[in-house]
C-alpha cells in the first residue's frame, strides 16, 4: 500500500476508551478527526470491571456480562470484608468497540490495523500511511509508543493474567478480591462473574510470571474447589501503577488514559479514568481549535491534576506500603484495612 497523506484537526493514537471518548467528543464539535488504532479491532485485555459513575447509557446484555452491587475483599487467612459496590463486568471488547462506534457516529475516521510509528513536523506516521493534523493525543496504552516519541521513559507496571472460566461457582453480583504473598505477590487475585455459573479470574503481580501464580490459584487455594471449571479464554497484559506521568502535556501532544499513567496504582483500574481523560481532552482540544490557540491545550493537565492529583498521591503512598507488607502474609494480614480502598482505614492516613 502507498503513502496516503490526510489531514485532520486531531489524530488519536489508540482506539481504546480514552481514545475512542476523546475522539467523538471532538468529532462531535464538527473537527476531522483520525484514530489510529495497532489492532484490527479492539481487544484491550482486561477485567472490564467498570463503576456505574461513568457517563454512558450501557445498552445491552452483549457488553455487559453482570453487575455488582458488592465487592468481597479476602485477607490472607480467608477472613474477608465485604463493601457495597456498585457497577457492571463488561466484554472488554464490546465494551470499547462500542465506544469507537459512537466515535465513528460523530463523524471520527478509524485506521484499523494502523500503528503509529513516528511523529513528524505538522502530523505523524503510521504502517503504511501519514496524516497531517494539528493535535496529536496519545491514548495508546500502558506501553505508548506516543510517550516514548517524545522521549518519556517507560512506566513502572503491573503483570497480570486471566482465564475466562465456565462451569464454576462465583459468587452472585460480586466482585472478590484476594490478597495473599504466595498467589499474588505485589497485587491481587479477583473472581469478576460473568454469568450463574462462569467468571473472570486473574491475578495482577508486579514481579514474577502471572500466568503461573493464577494456575496455583486455581488449582492450589482454598477456593480451587469453587474454580474447577471450563478454561475459555486467556488474556494476559500490563497495567501502569506508577501515578501519573510528570508531563500530560507536550506542545501540540496531549496524553489521556493509562499513556499517561491514569490507572490506580494499588487497585489498577483505569477504564472510569480513561473516559474522564477523555472527556477532559476532548473538551480542551474543542476550545484550543475554536480559538486557534494551542496554548489552552495545557488546561488539560491542570484539570486532570486537579481531578486525580489528591487521590493517586494518596494511592501511591499505599502502593509503597503494599510494597513493603507483601514481604509477609502476616504484615498483609495486619495492615490490609489501611491499603484497599473498600475499607475505612484507607481514607483515614
Ligand atoms: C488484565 C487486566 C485487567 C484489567 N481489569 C480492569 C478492570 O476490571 N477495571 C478497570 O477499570 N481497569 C482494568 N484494567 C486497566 C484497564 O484495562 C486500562 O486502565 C484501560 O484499558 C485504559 O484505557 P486506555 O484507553 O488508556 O488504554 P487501552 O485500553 O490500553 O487502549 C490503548 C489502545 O491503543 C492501541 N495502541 C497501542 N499502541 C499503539 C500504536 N503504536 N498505534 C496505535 N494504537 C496503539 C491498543 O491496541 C489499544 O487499543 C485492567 C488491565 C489489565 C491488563
């Protein structure tokens, strides 16, 4: 395929929810804009648990698999807390696949199977094209290829794995979480269902090899018995937990989502952050385009700092202490309360 030029006021890298939430609010606005998405189409690996606060109507039962009104938080010994929670398990996939086609409603442009490789004086370069555009957002993942264009070091991240397993026994509406040294060093194991009889389980550690600390969940913890089942998908990817970026702003390139460093660095989630990064870009990028001043461009950061800057703070300072308790399920035991978000004690210190 040749070299095609295009321009556009905005090219997304990624097609994942920060990306796909940005680009049709810009679309929306009457702006062309360009997603370049690496994949044919969209499959982030993930949980897809997300919060019901987000700001969009979810449709149907093909995105979402259930919804939790709980979340069940095991300590080492098994004892556990439980939270009342509120939100869904949705098909990744679906999920993000129908955020890019409200993008593509809007009036936005994706490139499948289009990934970025350099940026260019006035646009960027991608497999087997160029486009010009004015705004560059980099929402391309934990590993952007946008943040290290602009020389931005790779991120401190979590590796996780996760089978998709049917013929078990989750627990209804409720999410479980397990902290343990021996299954889960530096993370958790979580049960999410995805139906009466099937869930997504997985572990998220920071050391060690994922896939190998979630067969011994499986088939060595207390709760193997409830987890004998049908293997019917294995993803495996990497989350960031190093807070945010120190710069979410480079001239004309804005970055939204975990590019930019926005998933929590003890719980990992990131989907909610994401679309807020979005949402916030979005509207940045409109006023930078009506003024035709790409100065305004940087109240992104300030928004975004605003908004997260108090809670990662705070999260990281947990992530430290994570860090040191996972030397033994005794510390974890005792100190569990002031590390997870569900319990009273973390909002306290
Ligand atoms: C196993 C696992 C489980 C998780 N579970 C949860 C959960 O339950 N709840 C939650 O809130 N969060 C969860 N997360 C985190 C969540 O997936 C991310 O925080 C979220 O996807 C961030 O969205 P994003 O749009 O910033 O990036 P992504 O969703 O990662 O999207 C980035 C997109 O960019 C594309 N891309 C990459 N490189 C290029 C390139 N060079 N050019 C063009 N495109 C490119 C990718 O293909 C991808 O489509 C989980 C993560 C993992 C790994």
């Amino acid at each position: 395929m040749g070299i095609s030029l295009m321009e556009h006021d905005v090219i997304v890298t990624g097609a994942g929810p920060a990306g796909s939430v940005t680009a049709a609010l810009v679309a929306q606005a009457g702006f062309y804009v360009l997603v370049l998405e690496k994949n044919t189409s969209c499959k982030s690996p993930c949980a897809g648990y997300i919060s019901n606060n987000i700001n969009l109507e979810i449709p149907d039962d093909s995105v979402v698999q259930s919804r939790i009104t709980k979340m069940r938080t095991y300590f080492p010994d098994l004892s556990f807390h439980d939270f009342e929670l509120n939100g869904f398990v949705v098909d990744r996939s679906s999920f993000d696949m129908l955020l890019a086609g409200k993008a593509i409603e809007e009036g936005a442009s994706i490139r499948w199977g289009s990934p970025l490789q350099e940026i260019v004086p006035g646009g960027v370069k991608f497999r087997n094209g160029m486009a010009h555009g004015k705004i560059i957002v980099g929402a391309d993942g934990v590993f952007s290829k946008t943040a290290s264009l602009l020389g931005f070091e790779r991120q401190k991240f979590a590796v996780c794995a996760q089978y998709h397993l049917k013929g078990i026994k989750p627990l209804s509406q409720t999410c479980e979480i397990f902290f343990s040294q021996e299954f889960a060093p530096g993370g958790y194991v979580w049960i999410y269902p995805t139906g009466k009889d099937s869930a997504k389980v997985g572990v998220g550690v920071t050391h060690g090899y994922p896939r190998a600390y979630l067969e011994k969940f499986i088939s060595e913890s207390s709760l193997s018995e409830r987890l004998n089942g049908i293997r019917i998908e294995y993803i495996a990817g990497a989350l960031p937990i190093g807070g945010l970026r120190e710069k979410l702003c480079c001239g004309n390139v804005l970055l939204a989502g975990d590019s930019a460093g926005m998933a929590d660095p003890v719980t990992g989630a990131g989907i909610n952050n994401a679309m807020l990064a979005g949402e916030i870009a979005g509207k940045s990028i409109i006023k930078a385009l009506e003024s035709n001043d790409m100065e305004i461009l940087s109240e992104d950061e300030t928004k975004i700092r605003r908004l997260l800057g108090k809670p990662f703070a705070r999260a990281l300072e947990k992530r430290k202490m994570l860090d040191v308790c996972y030397a033994s399920n005794e510390l974890l035991q005792e100190n569990l309360p002031e590390l997870w978000m569900t319990f009273r004690q973390y909002w306290e210190i």
